[in-house]
C-alpha cells in the first residue's frame, strides 16, 4: 500500500494542493509596468478625485439665485467678469449679479454655485443672459465625485488593469508593491519526444504540449522556463527536477505519471525524497496526476497527453499559481451554460470539456470541438470554457444544461 492518497476528487486535491502554496514576496515596481500584476498592499486616496468642483461643461458660473425669475421672455443678464479655461485657476469671487466665462474641467470659482452651458445662454463679450431659472450644484461635479480623499482605492491581492492604474496615476502613485510574478520551471519526459525544430524519426514525436503549457501559464501571469526534455528513467528526472526547483517557484512536468514500465515520476521523487502528496484524480481527462513537495517547491507531474494535461492544469495549477501570485480570487468561477453540441458519450467519471464561450439569443454556451481525445490539442483552440460533466452522465443532447469553468474571460 502506497504511503499517499490515491485517487482523490478534484476539490479534494485542489485543497492539497492550496495548502502547500502561499503569496511569494512582493517588489516595488514603477507605475508603467503594473498592468496585469497583483497588488501586495491596500491603497487609499491621499486626496480627492476632482481635488476641486469643476465644470462639466462649457458655459458660465454663476449664483443660482441670479436666475430667480428668469424666462425666455425676459431673461437675467449678467456681466461677466472673468474666463477660467481648463488648467487655470479663478482669481475673481461671483458676487451678485456677475459670472464667469468657464469651459469643460475648469474651477468653479468662489461664490459662484451653477453652472449653465453656453447654448441655453445668449452672451457678448462682457455679458451673459440667462433665460431659465436654475438650482444651486446644477452643472457642478463635486469635489471627490470619482474618489474621496481617504476612500480604500485598492486591496491587496487586486489585479491590477488600466482603470486601476488610471485612478493611481490620478492620485499621485507612481511606484506599487506587488507579488512577484511566480517562475515555473517546465520539464517534459518521454524517450519518444523531440524538440519542435528536430526532423523526426521513427516512432517519435515533436513536444509540442510544452508549448500549449507554456502559454497558459504566462497567461496566469507567472514567467514559463522550458527545462528540455529528459528520458524515462528515474535518475535523470530527479536530476532535472531538483535542479528545476532551485531556480523556480513551482515545476510543472509532463508524462510518466501513469502505470506503466516507463512511468518513472514517483521513482524520481521518491529518490529525490520528495514528499509525495498524492497520486491519480478521479476526472476524465487528467486521471494520471501527482503533486509533491520537494525542498518547499510544489511539484506539479501532468500526463503525457496533451490534453489530459492542459485539463488538470486548468484545474489545479491556475489556483496553485493565483495562490501564488498573491491573488485574493484563487478559485475559478463556475457560470451555468448549455451545450452548443450533443456530446455522445456516457461519463461513468466526472468529465470535462473544454469548449468556447458563446452567446446565443442572451443565453450562455459552451461550444466544444466535434472530436474529443486526450491527446488532441485542438480542441482547446480558443478554449476560455471547461465543461462539467458529473460522473455517471448519459450521452447529452445539444442544449444540455451544465456547469463551467471560466478560465481566460
């Protein structure tokens, strides 16, 4: 009997794996290279987003009880006695009976409390007559209308994006502590694997999931470092993988995971001394799976299967790398979708199916490629959905309803 648990369900080897991964430490970085990164602090405004009441429009600023009585009869004329253009600041106070020139994003000036748009008003250069009576803080945004001075702005563990960087650079921020951005070290095994650029021999194969993995994880926002390609023996593998581990946060391999004569990743870590968490998940595809810890570093061991593969990653090494990063929203969120396809085929086990998210009459489907395999790779082309079906499933037909993964929406 093996000293590890064997197949376990996803949720229970999710928690496994979560529990052997903590936020990395954090660095300070400039502004300009924080998209996409994870915040490792709470931020607060240290002033108001305007710092000042403005004009959302051109026209003139004025006190609304000027207005008191105006009609298109008999309009209120004014004197102006000032233009503040955007970028300026009023040197004047509004005193009755008088306004201001005043265009888009200016300073309201002291005493003044409307503002009314040029096309209600009739003006020359030194007047303005106003035909339509007007109520105080009409026209006007207020001081802190997008922020206030003291507000939370951000937490820690936020993805930081566009918008969040705007509203920072509009509050002074220039420099921000993340998390550092998670190294995977990725290692393929298989004696029938060659490189990509390699003319192929008899009985092999081009290592192109390495690839597929490789995207993904940059996509989770972590730096990917292909380790090459070891052959099926145990002394070899453990050597790559603790070399791996000194110079990543994580080591994804692939293949030798499974039962068979040439399956030598449980050998390798158990030579390495490694700590093996688990081995085998009750799922289709992506069964053939081990997690191990080796000097701290989680060892994630994926099957040969392309696609096998890229599953249980999708489901176990995007909240392992979240984690990681230091993000506040580990889990992936499940959405109700339909099947845009009858699928065939009965699920004795819990299955899943990547597909592509697609919008039909308001409704949410899941659009899947025609042929499934778990060594296909196309039918994860575009794949931003994972279809669930639970275990004992009969074939469905097309508008089945069922839960999915979101992954990259």
């Amino acid at each position: 009997m093996e000293p590890y648990p064997i197949g376990l369900s996803v949720e229970e080897a999710r928690e496994c794996i979560l529990n052997c991964c903590a936020a990395l430490d954090s660095e300070c970085i400039a502004l300009e290279e924080a998209d996409g990164r994870v915040l490792a602090e709470d931020l607060f405004a240290p002033e108001s987003i305007p710092p000042f009441p403005r004009s959302p429009y051109d026209g003139y600023a004025l006190r609304a009880e000027d207005t008191h009585g105006a009609a298109k009869e008999h309009g209120v004329t004014l004197r102006v006695i000032e233009e503040v253009p955007a970028g300026c600041a009023p040197t004047k106070q509004v005193e009755r009976g008088q306004a201001v020139k005043i265009l888009t994003g200016a300073p309201i000036p002291q005493g003044a409390d409307l503002v009314v748009k040029f096309e209600d008003t009739q003006f020359t250069a030194e007047t303005v007559t106003i035909f339509a009576p007007g109520k105080s803080g009409e026209n006007i945004v207020p001081v802190g209308e997008d922020i206030q001075e003291g507000d939370p702005v951000a937490e820690r563990g936020t993805v930081l994006d566009g918008a969040m960087l705007g509203v920072l650079a509009g509050l002074g921020y220039t420099k921000l502590q993340v998390f550092r951005m998670p190294r995977v070290a990725l290692i393929s095994t298989g004696d029938e694997l060659m490189e990509a650029d390699a003319a192929l021999l008899p009985g092999k194969i081009r290592n192109s999931s390495v690839y597929t993995l490789a995207s993904y994880v940059r996509r989770c926002g972590a730096v990917s470092m292909r380790r090459g390609i070891v052959p099926d023996q145990a002394q070899p593998i453990a050597a790559a993988i603790a070399q791996a581990a000194e110079q990543s946060d994580l080591v994804l391999t692939t293949g030798g995971v499974s039962v068979g004569d040439y399956d030598m990743l449980r050998k390798a870590l158990e030579l390495l001394g490694a700590d093996i968490l688990f081995w085998k998940i009750r799922m289709k595809p992506g069964a053939a799976f081990v997690a191990a810890v080796y000097q701290g570093k989680l060892i994630l061991c994926l099957s040969g299967n392309p696609s096998a593969a890229v599953v249980a990653f999708f489901l176990l090494g995007i909240p392992a790398l979240r984690r990681m990063a230091g993000r506040r929203d580990v889990e992936l969120e499940k959405i109700q979708v339909r099947l845009a396809r009858p699928f065939g085929k009965k699920s004795p086990n819990r299955r899943f199916l990547p597909g592509k998210l697609e919008i039909r009459g308001g409704n949410a489907y899941l659009l899947q490629a025609e042929r499934q395999g778990n060594g296909m790779l196309h039918p994860l082309y575009g794949c931003n959905l994972l279809g669930e079906l639970p275990a004992g499933s009969p074939p469905m037909e097309q508008g089945s309803s069922i839960e999915a993964y979101c992954l990259f929406l």
